[in-house]
C-alpha cells in the first residue's frame, strides 16, 4: 500500500509543460473509493475518474458520480469555444497553444470502463447512434497525445485506474474545428436575446470559479457576466 502524503502538504510537480496539484481530500477519496468499489456489487473494482469543467460539474443529471466533484482535476487547455446547439457557448479542450486551467473530477460508479464511457456519453451526447463516442479516455485511448499525457500523469499520481472525459472539438460558424477568437465571442453573446441570452449567461457564470480563461475574462468585462459558482 502506498503512503498517504502528510495532510498539510500540497504535491506540486513542475516541468516546461505540466503542472500537477493533489490535495489530502482527493488522496483519501481515492482510498475511500478503492475500497467501495471493490466490495460493491454490480461496480467495476477500477477506480474511474471523470474530469469536468462546464455543465458536467452543476448538472451532472443521471450520470453515475460517487459523491462531490474535487477541484484538483488535471490541467488541460480549456476555453469557451464551441457554440452549442442551443446556442451556448460552451467549454471544451483546445490545441496546446492555449493557456491550461485546472479541471474539476469525480468517481464514476460504473461496471467497467466501456460503461462508464456510455453513461457520460449519454449525458453529453444523447442524439447520437453511439454516445460513448464523444468520450475520450485514458489509458490506452485518447489520440490526443498531449492531454492524455497530462492526465496520465496526474491520474497515476492518484493511482486512478481509468479516465473518461467530453472530447467535443471547438465549433463556430457552424464548422466543426473552428475557433473563434475571444472579441468574435464577446460580439457574439452581445448580440444574443431573450431565452438564448439567459442560457447563455447561465451557462458561462456558472462555471467553476478555476475555469478563470482568457475568453471568460473577455466576457465578464464585456458584459459583467461574472462568476456564481460556489466552487
């Protein structure tokens, strides 16, 4: 069995591209988790982390979470950059030019990993033939090389077995993969109105407070949208 860290001690580890931070709360859910889910019945004996960082966090609906989300998720480069369908603008992974912020996580109760794929999937995707799709996991599954080795590093630094998070592309102008820039979003939700707008605003000031990027600063300036997340 590992040693737990000292209580009052925060882990940070530092090279030219990640940064890794575990707190003693997610060192002892890890534990706590380990042993729930080796003694439940109809759970995976894998301990399966999802990351969030937008809606996921507030309104995980049906998913299977055990408990609260953490705030000591991976750093990932994350932005405002995908204008949902209903007209959102939402958070999703960007290229690696983009400045990192700190995702939230959670334990997912869940059979095995293929589960636990589908049931976020459902959650984030449920138009689709195959939801488990827009999923991305680690290990052994994300072709994104860069994130799946910022979380494979803070997942082993945990000793989570697995890890699943949304892996929907930027989208602007009705193009997939289109970026927009941070002014073409502030004009964007400026020229939004009525229910569009109010879920629109829901949406951004509810994000989790460490969702602090560069676009989310563009908008709370440009608008006084600021933040009412309580984490």
């Amino acid at each position: 069995m590992s040693v737990l860290p000292e209580l009052n001690q925060k882990s940070l580890r530092r090279d030219s591209s990640e940064l890794f931070l575990h707190d003693s709360r997610s060192w002892f859910l890890v534990f706590e988790t380990r042993l729930a889910v080796t003694s439940g019945v109809g759970v995976s004996a894998m301990l399966i982390a999802c990351l969030g960082w937008g809606s996921l966090v507030w309104d995980s609906r049906d998913l299977p979470v055990r408990g609260s989300w953490f705030t000591d998720g991976p750093f990932l480069p994350i932005e405002f950059a995908r204008k949902s369908s209903d007209g959102r603008m939402t958070l999703v992974i960007m290229p690696t030019t983009f400045p990192l912020v700190r995702s939230l996580w959670t334990p997912i109760s869940a059979v095995n990993l293929a589960a636990a794929r589908k049931a976020l999937g459902t959650r984030e995707c449920p138009g689709l033939v195959k939801p488990e799709t827009c999923v991305d996991y680690w290990c052994h599954g994300s072709r994104n090389r860069y994130v799946a080795r910022q979380i494979g590093r803070w997942a082993r630094g945990l000793q989570v077995d697995a890890v699943i998070w949304t892996n929907l592309p930027p989208r602007f102008g009705g193009e997939d993969k289109t970026i927009p820039s941070a002014k073409e979003v502030v004009t964007y939700l400026r020229g939004l109105s009525g229910q569009d707008r109010e879920q629109a605003k829901h949406y951004i000031r509810m994000a989790p407070k460490q969702i602090d990027t560069n676009y989310r600063r563009a908008i709370e300036n440009a608008l006084r949208w600021s933040c009412l997340s309580p984490i």
